[in-house]
C-alpha cells in the first residue's frame, strides 16, 4: 500500500467512526430519558425514601461484600507468591 491509499483508507474510518458515534449516542443518552426525569423529579426523590432495605439483607449484603473481599485478597496474596517464586 502507498501513503495515498493509507490515507483515504484512514478518512474512510474517520467518517465510519463519527457515524458510529452518532447511532450510539441514541441509545446510551436520549433526550426523553432526560425529560422524563426533570418532569417526574419529585415522585422519583420520594420513592426513593420509601425504599427501606431490610436489616437481613443488609446483614446480608455486608457478608457477601467481606466474602468477596476475602477472597480477592486470597487471590492477590497467591499472585504476589507465584511472582516471588518465579523471580527467586
């Protein structure tokens, strides 16, 4: 390929690129999503402060989150081993 052909090459996906954006941005920020939650703001704020979580499931969510975290340092602290061992 010679440089004039690299460069029409590389206009071609610059203008696949903005069309590409221009789709996505239908999909990840629609006005009417913004509408509806400027139109809607008080009734979202107080079922917002009606949801009450459990004492359970907060019980519930705080061992799932240590376990997690648990495990994740079991995992690092076994990585770090492997690495020391490879390097001696």
């Amino acid at each position: 390929m010679n440089v004039e052909e690299l460069i029409n090459q590389n206009k071609l996906l610059e203008e696949e690129n903005k069309e590409l954006k221009e789709k996505l941005k239908k999909y990840t920020a629609p006005a009417r999503h913004k509408k509806y939650y400027e139109n809607h703001k008080q009734e979202l704020l107080e079922k917002n402060k009606e949801y009450k979580v459990s004492l359970e499931k907060k019980k519930e969510y705080a061992r799932t989150a240590y376990l997690n975290k648990k495990e994740k340092l079991k995992r690092e602290k076994e990585k770090n081993e492997k690495l020391i061992e490879t390097n001696i």
